[in-house]
C-alpha cells in the first residue's frame, strides 16, 4: 500500500467551508457564465482566495 500526505493547513478549511455555504452557487447565479469560457466565475474566485492565503508554491 502506497500511501502519501500534503500539508493543505488552512487552505482545506477555507475551500470546504467555501463549498458547504454554497458561495460557489450564489456567486455564479450573480454572475452568470456567458461566452465559451471554460472556468466558472465561482471557481475563479476560490482559487483567487486561496492563492491570496498564501498558497502560491506552485501555479493554480
């Protein structure tokens, strides 16, 4: 058995309680997604505020 562990320290909490209030839901209902983009608003916005905790070791 090949096992294997990450740090994520505050990073896990934020982008789990991020995804249990459903912020992700509201914002795209806000902001809907128009042309042929890939990412939805709500992702981008998790990612810029986990990127802004700190977790800039490597690229998003």
């Amino acid at each position: 058995m090949n096992v294997s562990s990450a740090i994520v320290a505050h990073h896990g909490i934020v982008a789990g309680i991020y995804d249990e209030l459903e912020i992700g839901r509201i914002i795209d209902e806000i902001i809907p997604k128009q042309g042929q983009h890939k990412l939805a608003h709500s992702e981008v916005i998790k990612a810029m505020i986990i990127t802004s905790l700190g977790f800039n070791e490597r690229r998003l």
